[in-house]
C-alpha cells in the first residue's frame, strides 16, 4: 500500500515510525509545517516529524498551505494518506488526492472532544476513560466517519503529557491496521453528531486557577494544564505557575494558605484544599512545594489569587 503521511509535533512520530516499520505499506512522502523560528536568534526549526522522515530516508514536502502541494499527490498515486497532528485543515481538492482517503489518528473517543485538545479536555472535565479514535477526513472538522476506537483508562494523577504519550504508543498500531482496513474496503461509521463534545485549544487565559472552585476541578485543571500552557495564580503580586497539586481535606476562604512546610503548601479552595506540589515563581525555575515554601515563605491565613 502506497501511502503518504501528514503529521507535525513529537506526537505524531511513533506513529509515523510504524507506518515505516509496516512491511506491507510504502510511506511514499511525507507532509509536515515549515521549519519555524525558535529562540531569541530565531533561527529556523525543523518539526519533529521532519527530523524523524530524514532520519528514515523519506521524501519531504513542506507547504505554507496544504493546497499547494495537491498536485504532487496526484502524481504519488497514493492508495490512502495517514495523518497525526498535521495542524491545518485540508480542503476539499487535497482529500480526493488521497487514494480512499485520509486516515486521522485522534486522541479522543470521538464523538467526543472533537478539537485541537482533546486530551487536555478530557482530564479537565474530570473524564476517567478516553481513547484513540481513526477516521476518514471529510471538510468538517474531526466530524468524518469513524474506522476504530480503543478505549483507554486515564490514570488519576495523569498529566496532559504523559497521557497524550501512552495515546501516541497506543494510537500507532491502531492507525496502521486502519489504513489497511480503509484500503481493502472495510465498512466505515458515521458519528452522532448529538453526542459531540468540542475541545479547542486551550491559552493561558483558559487555565487560570478560580480558588472558588472544588478542589477536584483545581487538580484537574492543573493535571490538564501540564505541560503547557500551565495553570497558574498569582502570589504576591505576580504570576505562580502550578505543575502539579493533588488534594486533601482543609477548610478556608478560597485561596487562604492553610500551611506551608516540607511537604508543600496547602490552600484553601471552594471545597476541601490542595497542595502544590510543584510550582513555579514568575521569572524563576520549576520547584517542589517543600522549597517553595522555604524559599517564599507564604503566611498562614495570606490568599493566593486575585
């Protein structure tokens, strides 16, 4: 099977790697971003995928819009086209350049979390199972019809990264078995749409901490918030990011600091507390809540937070 993958971030390259692996599917071309300027030199930057598609010796194409290159797909007669995290839309001329069509590998059991962050999404809304989901791209947006779903518990203490790393693992192999069922003909389902769910991206306004909030919802908005944007407060006038927190009982206004020790800081929140575990001070590095607290020294009864 002659095929072509789309993908961009570190995400998308386990999955690339086993399409490469697959003895029966040729990764005739590869589409990713254009290297992008990085640093205070800012110096142009290859995408992940881009490396890893050099690295296994595959053709690389590289448009400011995906349109541009339809007709260098035409030409690779292409029996279907893979995509990860490719991160743009493809209209309508790119989709019938793709053999049967193109295969997207989404982190989410869709319909639900349709979006740019579904896995953020999930641990925010306290989900305890999500999935990887493939289906074939149509115009809308993750709206096509579905080939697989695997479902995929999601650990209490999970983190945005590390689950999105266990999806990638889990997602590979799953899309390397749908490109061969999408070319052999394999009966597709359509989604219901009344049971979708949206999952945008989400910006640093979005992961403010609101102290009034449960202390489950503050947990899980760090956890989803973790690697980035980062869910942050304030303390003394200016912006604490917060890595990782967990919760525990306490009782206070929202946002009061109840202690501060070795072990972190607890705060007070709309119901129960959490601690910090591992914060990060405007201007200064990532540190646990035990130096936190000794470095800073928040008072007993101070609030965090506007």
């Amino acid at each position: 099977m002659r095929i072509a993958f789309l993908g961009t971030p570190l995400v998308a390259v386990p999955a690339l790697t086993a399409l490469v692996a697959a003895r029966d599917i040729d990764v005739a071309a590869v589409v990713t971003n254009p290297d992008r300027p990085k640093g205070r030199s800012r110096t142009p930057v290859p995408p992940p995928v881009k490396e890893a598609a050099l690295d296994h010796g595959l053709r690389v194409l590289q448009p400011a819009k995906p349109i541009e290159i339809v007709d260098e797909l035409r030409e690779l007669d292409l029996d279907a086209c893979a995509v990860v995290a490719y991160g743009a839309l493809l209209p309508r001329a790119v989709l019938e350049a793709g053999g049967k069509g193109f295969v997207n590998l989404h982190f989410s059991l869709l319909p639900r979390w349709r979006g740019a962050a579904p896995v953020q999404h999930a641990i925010r809304a306290g989900d305890e199972v999500t999935g990887v989901t493939t289906f074939v791209l149509d115009e809308g947006m993750d709206t096509g019809p579905v080939i697989d779903r695997v479902e995929v518990p999601i650990g209490g203490d999970e983190s945005a990264g590390s689950l999105l790393g266990r999806l990638a693992a889990i997602g590979s192999d799953v899309l390397v078995d749908s490109i061969r069922a999408l070319v052999r003909g394999t009966e597709l389902t359509p989604q219901d749409d009344d049971q979708a769910t949206l999952a945008p991206k989400i910006t640093a306004e979005d992961v403010a901490i609101d102290w009034e909030q449960p202390a489950t919802r503050i947990r899980d908005l760090v956890r989803s918030a973790n690697p980035a944007p980062g869910a942050h407060t304030t303390f003394d006038g200016k912006r604490l990011k917060v890595w990782r927190a967990r919760t525990l009982k306490g009782d206070g206004r929202p946002g009061e600091v109840l202690s501060a020790g070795p072990t972190g800081v607890a705060v007070a929140t709309g119901d129960g507390a959490v601690l910090l575990d591992e914060v990060q001070p405007e201007g200064k590095g990532r540190m646990d809540g035990g130096a936190f607290a000794n470095g800073y020294q928040p008072e007993v009864g101070s609030r965090l937070g506007s």
